[in-house]
C-alpha cells in the first residue's frame, strides 16, 4: 500500500520542507510522525476540531524551547488528551 503522506499531490515531506522554508524554522525540529501521533490522540479522545487548536497551541508553547523542551511539552499534551474524559 502507498503511504497517502507521499502520495502524489499529498507529499508531506515536500510539503514540511516547504512551508518550514517559507516560515524560517528548522525543518529537522519537526518530527512528523510524533506530531501526526499527537494529532490522532486528539483526535479520537477529544475531537477532531480540536486537533488544528491544538497543535497551534503547541507550536506557540514550543516558540523558543530547546528539542528536549518541546518534546517534553508534546509529552505532557498527548498525556492530558489520553486522559480526557469520554463523553458522560
């Protein structure tokens, strides 16, 4: 099976070293499969909108932090999304 991340007209790799050109940022400060990890958590225990807002957060937090800082943080947010409580 083709990964849809490389398909053609979706290449996220091509699409990463893109917009992190465009943007200014490292793009070896970007670990694509612990963010797409991040984004299925929060997907599936809190809610698929919440993902966008979530990961907006997190880059805002991660502005300026060291990688073992900003892995930290994104520990701590998938932490707090699997432990989100399921709908009463």
């Amino acid at each position: 099976m083709t990964d849809p991340r490389t398909a053609p007209g979706a290449d996220l790799p091509q699409w990463v070293a893109h917009v992190t050109a465009l943007l200014g940022v490292d793009p070896g400060a970007v670990d694509v499969d612990r963010l797409l990890g991040l984004s299925s958590d929060v997907a599936h225990a809190v809610a698929r909108p919440a993902v966008p807002v979530t990961m907006f957060v997190a880059g805002l937090a991660a502005a300026g932090r060291t990688p073992d800082e900003v892995a930290a943080l994104l520990a701590d947010v998938e932490a707090a999304a699997r432990a989100w409580p399921e709908p009463a």
